[in-house]
C-alpha cells in the first residue's frame, strides 16, 4: 500500500463525513444467516474473519444440563485447527450445569469464519501470558512485552518494555478543574490532580488473557475525589493493553468544572531526532505522519533512501551517506517537539504543532473525524495510544509534548483542555415551584419531574476504552492504516442466533423469519424503526462526552426538531425499554449494525443514567433535559434487564459489576419514596419498609436478583424473588394490585392488595422480559397463574376487566405494545382465541405505530427509505421500543395464528397519533 499523502487524507475524510441524511444502505437490512454458521459455534460479528486482532473475548450459552459446572473446553476452526482458549464460568443453571461461559483467545488467532467450542482439553498458547506478582507491583509478561503495575501510588504503569527496551514510563491519570464556568468574570482557581491507585486485584493469571483492576483517586491541593475504576487487559501474542477506564463524578457542580480528564505517559527518545517519527490517524486510512525533525522539502535533498525511510518510519541510512548539503546543516533544521490533534465536535478536528513552548504553534491540517490513535517514538521502538469512539466522545484531544528531547509525553484527553470547563450544572433555576402541587403543575406542562436538589449529577459515571501499544519500531503507514480500522470497527466474536436460540436464553423470542407477506411486512417495519434511529443518532448528532449512546424521547413536529429542552421529553433514559428492543433485535438477527447501536446505549444507560453513589445510589433517572436532572429517581431505569445480554454476550467486567452494584438497591427506597408527590399523604411506615410496585420496581430487582443468582449459583437470591412471588400471589388483587408495602429484610410484600391500582408503566420496563427468564427457573404454579392473569386482563374489554379485577379499568395505555401480554397468556394457556386477540391489539396501532408507518416507506427495489421527520407524527422512542419488543415476542409466541389474523385487518393503524399521551 502507497503511503498516504495530504490530498488522499483529506479525500478519504470527506468522503466519510459525506452521509446521506435520508437514505440507509441495503447493508443495513438484516443479513440472512449463513448456511454454514453452526449452532454451536460462534461467528465475526462483521461477518468474515479479521485480518488482524489483539486478543478476542467472548461469552456462549449452553442449554440446561449440557455441561457440568467444571467442565473444560476446546476450540476448533471450520477446518479443524485447534485454537488456544481461556475459560471461566459466567452464568448457572438452576441444576448447576454451566448457562454461559467466559471464553478468551490470543490476538490473531481463530481468523476463520466460525469457531466451535466443545468440552475436551484446551489447546495452550504458542506463548502464554503470565503473571508475575511481588510485594510492591504486577508484572503481565506477553511474550517479548512487559508491562509493570505499581500496587500503589500515581503511576497505573510504571514501564512497559519490549525485548528489555523501555519504551512506555509513568503512565498516570490527570485531572484538571477550575471553581467557574467558562465565560463568568472575576478570577479562576484552576487545579490539578493525578489519580492514585488504592487497591490492586488480579483477576485474571493467563494462559490466554491477563486482568488486572485497580481502584482510586484523584488527588489535589489536599483533596481526594473522582474515585475510578480501571481495568486492564493483556491478551497472549498481542502488542497492546487495553485500559477501561470508569470514574465517578462526586463533587460540586457548582464549583467543580473538569477543565481536562485524560491518561498521560512518557516515552524514552533515544534515536536521532531525523529517526524519530510521529502518527495521527484521521477518518478511513488517512494517516498524518511526520519525522521530528524533517527531510523531505528541504531545499537541498539528503537523497531519496533518507526521504523514504523517514516517511516510511524506518531507521535512515546514516550520516555518512547523507548529501553533505544536508548532513552539515541538520542543527538547521527546526525539530519539532510538541503535536496536538483536537476534535471539539463530531465534525471536525485539526493538528497543530510547535518547536517548543514559548512559540508559536502552526496548524497543520483540519478535517473531520480522527479515529483517536497516535504515536510517538523512533525507528528503535515508541508508544501508540488510542482512544475508543474518539469523535463520538467528544470534545476530545491528543497531545504530544518534548519529542524532541530525551524523554516524551503523550496524553489522551477524555475530556479535551481545548473544549469550555464541563458544567454539570441543572438547566433552569426551579421556575418557583416549591412544593409538591407546583412541581405536579410543572410536570403537567413540561413533563419534566422537577424538585429541588433532586437535580445534581453526584454519582452519574462514564466508561471509556484505551489502548497503549508497546512497539518495537515505528508502525509502517499501512501497518497505522490498519491499526485504526481495527479501532473504527472492533473485531468481535460473538454466538451466533442460532446458538443462542438452541440455549434457550434470554427469554421468548424467535429467529428473523420472512417466510410469509405479513411476517416480511414485521421484520421490514422493525428494521425500518432501527434504521430511523441510526439515522437519526447521525443525522442529530447524538454524540458527545456524556450523550454518546442515548436518543431522544419524542419528536417536535411543529420545529422538526426532537424535544431536546421540553422537560421529560428530550434524552429517553432507557424510557420504554428502547434497550431491550435493540438487544433483542440483535440476537435475533446478529446483525453488526445493532449491536452496536445497542452497545453504546447500553454502556450510556448503566452508567450516565444511574446513580453509582450518594442517596440515590442504585436507582437510575427518568428522562429529561440533562440525563442526570430529573428528580424521578427509579429501578426502572438503573434496570439490570437492560445489562445481562451485553454482559453474557461478552463477559465484559465492568458491567458486571455495575449489575452486581444493583442487588441491594431496594435499600435506597428508605431514602426515595417514588411516590412522594402524588396527591394525599403518604403514609408512614416501620423501619425497613418500604413503598414498591411490581413492575417498575420489584421485577427490575428481581433482574438484579436473578443474575446474582447465575452468576454466584447463591441460592439466597432465588430465594428473595421466590418471597415476593409468594406474597404477590397470596394477595387479593395479586398484580393488579399494583405494589404494595416491601419488608426488605425478608424480601417479602406486606400488604393484602385489595385494592386494584394498574399503571401502563407496569410491564414496559422489562417486567415481561424477566418473567420469561424466571419461569423457565423457577417453578411456582400459584405466582405463574398470577401473571397470567395479568397478561390476559390487562387489555381485556372493560366489562370482562371489571368481571375479573370488581373494578373499572383506569390506568391503562400502548394497547399496542401490552398486546404481548395478551399473546403470553395465549401461548401459555393454549388459547387460540386469545392469539387472535394478541394480534387484533397489536395491528391496530392503538397506542402505537401500526404497521406500514415506516415499513410502507420501504423501496423493494432497493435501500430503505425513511422519509422526512415531519411524515411520521410524533414518533417517539416509547411507541418504537414497544412496538419491537411486542412484534419480537408477538412472533415468538403466537406467530402461527399470525396471517389469519392478519388478513381481515387494515395495513396500518393509527400511525402514532396517541404517542404524545404518555403519562408520569
């Protein structure tokens, strides 16, 4: 490959940046499944094998009683060739019998199309990663790589070595703050902290994959604060660690502006200041690479084998060689020290650089998304740094600084010096609304939950990914080239559809299938909603430090602008369980697309959207202006439902322990009372008794429960979701009582639940996606005809409403979306008149999309279509994750009754109109 000049960096980026607002690709329709992907395998998630990777973890389900709780196991490629593999546990069956396992493989290895994992003897790595540990540090040895991790104290590395060369030192955490916003008068104090490490624990020892956590903060000017978390991985035969990096936010946002949060390290330069090189990576294969001190453009020319291996990064020829009409002149030459490549938005970037401090800088170039990689170092060996969704994550930044001298350092800012101080501040000063009635008036107008104080950001968190190579030379362009398409599209295995339905996991779903018109007229509809959303993340810009992952609530028709500054209209929050809807998308299809979109929300919605420390801990936030401001403070949203499928799909750590995070936050109810502002008084109750309703609350515990219990196969959190099913059925109304007094303690409910109180926000929040699990584990006939009954009554007729429940039906909306209710309890009661009122509620659009409002505006010939906002009503991500998720179970459930139904019905339905009515 030709090393890229400036004209093809430039053309390649704006190639890029050039999306269609409209149109979406036919790559995006969901791909068939490969005739030769094997159940019991796992596949590329982009469909063929990488070229290259740094090491491959992943997680694969077994069906119940396939393999005992210490089984070992082996890879194999399609050909046969034995692939060394890492295993640990992830998940139990109630016998316990292995439910998903953990799996991890050396860079570069398994590069076929599928992979089959079975039980036997695990092939070892051709060079094993290992672990070495002493009183002070760990050293992770891969190979000719080392890597040391002080146990205390600044440095997260203290040195990285190849073949005993240093080439990385005194990697450390920075943090930079002011006590005011930008652009307020009067002077500013700014700080500056580094992290320091507290805690070390090894997680992991090798052969294939080594894991190290370490834990923190921030310390400065006497204080100790932003308390993080990072991960670090190193994988057999790979030439990276990989760091997540988790913090949270726990100061003052009146008085704590982040001016900067970033990683910072050294490199030793050893090598003539013409040997030394560095490398930005732009949009596509753009590379910016340029030696510290040049010899290409010069006036004289030192000959084209120095010009060329310069360029190529290669070590030059030497002086001796070198036209005398350079080589006495090379003092000359100025070398340049300092480099920074900034990205403010989503849109652009530009490099820059300087001789040294105290002058100036000179721009080098600007174009429009970097793909967040860098190096620096010589022909001997240096560092590459990178930064995952660089661009996406914006404002970000780069930095190089004394390359010229004996020592470097490079600094990848998560949050760029460059951008305005982060202010965290909430949106509007309370509008005088005092009191519990003036904040109902607000909700009423604005249907934003507001009070007081209830607003702050403590103990919202944010996760990012990076990555430090320890080189032995300078990466040749195609080599850099090659580096950053691997950032921009991360090889991943993942287990295909297939195995993950013969498993049995994550509940009732089913396969895409297009067999029939009305089958092809869903799935055409679900992927013309998941289009929409990837255009609109595009087309809106939803990217940023703190929004990458979200989408918005609901459309402004009148301004063709999403409700961005209207309340509890504008970021969703997991609202309706839009998260659901993209995962269980994914694994019915594997398409690459969705998983991705379902990954960043995900890793926005586990840790933005919840409160990780402080009086709310454990509860999440309800939808609204800033993520955080909100004064709704629920389970529904913090939700582990929303977590299990990227954790087992993955085994990714952090996520697992933020779901773990979650098993005793029922306690955090004895601070928030949810129902606090609802009109009359609130009664009180004995210590360790708490207000709970079923769905929004006790069923996104119970998924907290439920995956404590797989994971640690504790029999304790079966138990306490036993005691709640239990009580829930011994009640009068059972769940139409809505919820009722909680003893937390025991895990049982209190009350006799006489009273009938139902709420459309009951089973939206993943209520009917852990049911499904549940029921497959737990055998509890009393409880299972409880939700039963539910599922049936919930959309019946009022009159058959008020014949089972002795009262009217009041509480109840997304008819649409509750049809899946309806086709639970057909399939499970054998009911095929109630499958044919399933099918009735979900076509007619009540509450809804109806089917046609995005399908119909699909070309057959060609790409899907989404037209203008202003053709669709009033779409909001509520009506599109519920309509998915009942067409996803509707299909599992009750498909065969499917074209019947269909047939005497009209195409579409009410195309949206009721989707602004939903209610706090």
């Amino acid at each position: 490959m030709d090393p890229f000049n400036r004209r093809d960096f430039l053309r390649t980026a704006a190639l890029a940046g050039a999306v269609a607002p409209i149109a979406v690709q036919a790559a995006q329709a969901a791909p068939k499944t490969p005739a030769n992907i094997d159940a019991e395998g796992v596949r590329w998630l982009d469909g063929a094998p990488p070229a290259a990777h740094e090491g491959q973890t992943f997680g694969l389900p077994w069906p119940r009683g396939a393999q005992k709780a210490k089984a070992t196991f082996a890879i194999t490629s399609a050909n046969g060739e034995a692939v060394p593999v890492q295993t640990w546990p992830l998940a139990y069956w109630p016998d316990g019998s292995l439910k998903w396992t953990g799996h991890a493989i050396p860079a570069d290895a398994g590069r076929a199309e599928t992979l089959k994992i079975v039980a036997g003897k695990p092939a070892a790595p051709a060079a094993a990663v290992s672990v070495r540990e002493t009183a002070d540090a760990v050293e992770i040895i891969s190979g000719e790589q080392s890597w040391t991790i002080p146990r205390k104290g600044a440095d997260i590395i203290a040195r990285a070595a190849v073949a005993g060369r240093e080439t990385v030192r005194n990697v450390r955490l920075v943090a930079l703050t002011q006590d005011k916003p930008d652009f307020e008068s009067g002077p500013v104090t700014e700080t500056r902290f580094e992290g320091e490490i507290e805690s070390l624990v090894v997680e992991q020892k090798g052969p294939v994959r080594a894991v190290v956590k370490l834990e923190g903060k921030h310390r400065g000017a006497g204080r100790a604060w932003l308390p993080f978390t990072l991960r670090l991985y190193v994988y057999a035969g790979g030439r990276s660690l990989r760091i997540m990096h988790s913090f949270v936010f726990d100061g003052d946002e009146n008085r704590d502006f982040i001016r900067g949060l970033g990683l910072v390290g050294q490199a030793p330069m050893t090598d003539p200041l013409y040997d030394r090189h560095v490398r930005f990576a732009g949009e596509n294969d753009g590379v910016w690479g340029e030696g510290i001190r040049p010899l290409t453009g010069l006036r004289r020319d030192p000959g084209k084998a120095w010009r060329d291996a310069q360029v190529a990064g290669q070590k030059t020829p030497g002086l001796e060689g070198m036209a005398p009409t350079v080589s006495k002149r090379l003092d000359l030459i100025p070398a340049w020290g300092d480099f920074t490549l900034s990205q403010p938005n989503s849109d652009g970037f530009s490099i820059k650089k300087r001789t040294k401090p105290g002058h100036g800088w000179i721009d080098a170039i600007t174009s429009g998304r970097a793909t967040g990689l860098g190096y620096i170092g010589g022909a001997s060996g240096g560092v590459a740094f990178a930064m995952t969704d660089f661009w996406k994550r914006c404002p970000t930044r780069l930095d190089i600084r004394g390359a010229h001298t004996d020592t470097a350092e490079f600094t990848v800012w998560l949050w760029s010096p460059d951008a305005a101080a982060m202010d965290l501040r909430f949106y509007h000063d309370g509008l005088g609304m005092n009191d519990h009635p003036a904040e109902r008036e607000g909700l009423e107008i604005t249907y934003e939950d507001y009070e007081k104080n209830w607003g702050r950001p403590l103990g919202i968190a944010r996760t990012n990914e990076i990555t430090l190579w320890a080189l032995p030379s300078t990466p040749s362009r195609p080599d850099f080239a090659a580096m950053a398409a691997r950032l921009r599209q991360t090889p991943r295995l993942v287990a295909t559809p297939a195995r993950l339905k013969a498993a049995q996991v994550f509940g009732d779903w089913s396969l895409v299938d297009r067999s029939t018109p009305t089958r092809r007229a869903l799935e055409d509809q679900n992927d013309g909603l998941l289009a929409f959303y990837m255009l609109d993340v595009e087309q809106h810009r939803w990217y940023g430090f703190w929004n990458h992952g979200d989408v918005m609530h609901t459309y402004d028709s009148d301004r063709h602008v999403w409700r961005y500054d209207i309340g509890g209209f504008a970021w969703a929050n997991s609202e309706l369980s839009p998260d659901l809807w993209l995962w269980l998308s994914f694994v019915r299809s594997g398409r690459a697309d969705v998983f991705r979109l379902a990954e960043a929300m995900t890793r926005h919605t586990g840790e933005v959207d919840v409160c990780h420390i402080g009086p709310y801990r454990g509860l999440g936030t309800r939808h609204g202006v800033q993520h955080w401001a909100d004064s709704s403070k629920q389970p529904r949203v913090s939700n582990a439902a929303y977590r299990r499928y990227y954790y087992y799909l993955t085994a990714d750590e952090r996520v697992g322990d933020l779901m773990h995070a979650l098993i005793d936050s029922d306690e955090s109810l004895t601070r928030v009372d949810i129902g606090r502002k609802l009109p009359g008084a609130q009664p009180s109750r004995p210590p360790g008794v708490v207000d709970m309703g079923f769905g929004t609350s006790w069923s996104a515990f119970a998924a907290a429960w439920l995956t404590e219990w797989e994971r640690t196969g504790d029999k304790h959190w079966r138990d306490r979701i036993v005691a709640g099913m239990d009580t829930i059925a011994a009640m009068k109304q059972q769940w139409f009582a809505g919820g009722t007094d909680f003893d937390l303690k025991t895990g049982k409910f209190l009350g006799k639940g006489e009273t009938v109180s139902v709420s459309h926000l009951n089973a939206v929040f993943g209520a009917v996606e852990v049911h499904s699990e549940l029921f497959q584990l737990i055998d509890n006939p009393r409880y299972r005809e409880a939700w039963l009954d539910y599922c049936q009554f919930y959309n019946a007729s009022d009159a058959e409403f008020r014949a089972k429940t002795g009262a009217p039906a009041k509480g109840r909306n997304l008819k649409e979306g509750h049809s899946r209710l309806t086709a639970y309890a057909a399939f499970h009661r054998k009911d095929p008149a109630l499958a044919q009122r399933a099918w009735r509620e979900y076509f007619s659009g009540d509450a809804g999309l109806g089917v046609g409002t995005i399908a119909s505006k699909r070309r057959v010939d060609g790409p899907a279509v989404i037209e203008p906002m202003e053709e669709i009503p009033r779409i909001s991500t509520n009506a599109s994750s519920q309509w998915g998720l009942a067409t996803i179970q509707n299909l599992a459930l009750i498909g065969d009754v499917l074209e019947e139904a269909r047939a005497n019905l009209p195409v579409a339905g009410k195309r949206g109109q009721d989707l602004g009515k939903d209610t706090f």
